[in-house]
C-alpha cells in the first residue's frame, strides 16, 4: 500500500493544488456494477470550477466528479455534485457538461461547494434504472509540517462504530447479532 501510496503522489502532485488538509483524491465505494466499475476507483482533484468548487477525475477512466449549481442552464435548478462521464468545463457558471440536461452517472444534492459528501444517498443511474445508492468517498489528504508531508487516508468519520447483521443464510447464521 505505500508503494502504491508513493507511486500516486508522485503521479499527481503536478496537477493538485489542493489547501492544506483538503481532500485531493477521493476512493468510491458503494456503487452500482455499471458505468465501467465506478464502484472502488480512486478520484484524483485536478482543479476548481468557476463556482471555485474542485473537480476529480478518475485515475483510469474519463469519468469525474464536479459540483454544478445547476445542471439544465435554468437558474434555477438544484445545486448538487455529479458523477459524469463529461469533463467539466471550468469557465461554464452552470450546466458544466454544457448538454442542457441532467443527464449523468449519479448525483446528491448539496449547497456545500467544499468537497462531495463523504458519505450519503445519491440519486445513481444503474443500467437504466435510477436507484438511491449509499455511496462512501474514502478521502486521502496531506498536510504540510516543518518540511515533512504526512498523507493520511480517512475512512469517513461519520461511519459507524459498530455493525449489526441479520439476515444471513443458515449457513453463515452466526455472522447474525
């Protein structure tokens, strides 16, 4: 893992501006199996948007995550980070995919421009069907101390402390409790 780790430092450090302490790559997990396997890649932040929120792309894929405060050149549409196939066009104020509809991979409503949610229910097209999905974004951040960069992969802080199963078959039934 630290190879790994080191290995993806060196590759991204060129393009991430990212402050102290801020998310520069989110890992996903949650997903639906469609889209390419969106479920486990790794986001990697490669600017900001005009609204000054930051955008990722993932490490393997044409596929990122963006805010757009409004996704059908309304003014007057929802707020919320998507996951799109489209790269985001960073001089747009609205409707970053410039299709003039709403048309991605997932979506969570949000007014919080900071970073996606870490965890929550998003709105996520799964072969055809729309399907509320509980997606988690493992965070890597850095933080600079008297010459030595310490990066830190977080699970999210508000995940549970403690999980309890039920419903496993007869043969795993003491999994359950």
């Amino acid at each position: 893992m630290a190879m790994l780790l080191a290995g993806v430092v060196a590759v991204v450090a060129p393009v991430v501006s990212a402050s102290q302490g801020e998310p520069w790559m989110f890992t996903l997990t949650g997903a639906c199996d469609v889209e390419g396997g969106i479920d486990g890649m790794s986001f990697v932040k490669q600017g900001n948007t005009l609204s000054g929120a930051p955008y990722y792309k993932a490490m393997h894929a044409e596929k990122y995550i963006y805010y757009d405060p409004d996704c059908m050149t309304s003014t007057d549409g929802t707020p919320r980070w998507i996951i799109d196939d489209s790269k985001p066009d960073v001089t747009r104020e609205h409707d970053l995919d410039g299709d003039d509809v709403c048309n991605y991979i997932a979506r969570i409503d949000s007014n919080d421009t900071r970073y996606p949610p870490t965890s929550g229910e998003w709105t996520m097209n799964c072969a055809g069907q729309i399907k509320q999905k509980f997606l988690i974004l493992l965070t890597t951040s850095s933080r600079v101390a008297q010459g030595t960069v310490t990066t830190t992969i977080a699970p999210v802080s508000s995940a549970p402390k403690a999980l309890t199963l039920s419903g496993a078959c007869a043969y795993k039934r003491a999994m359950n409790g």
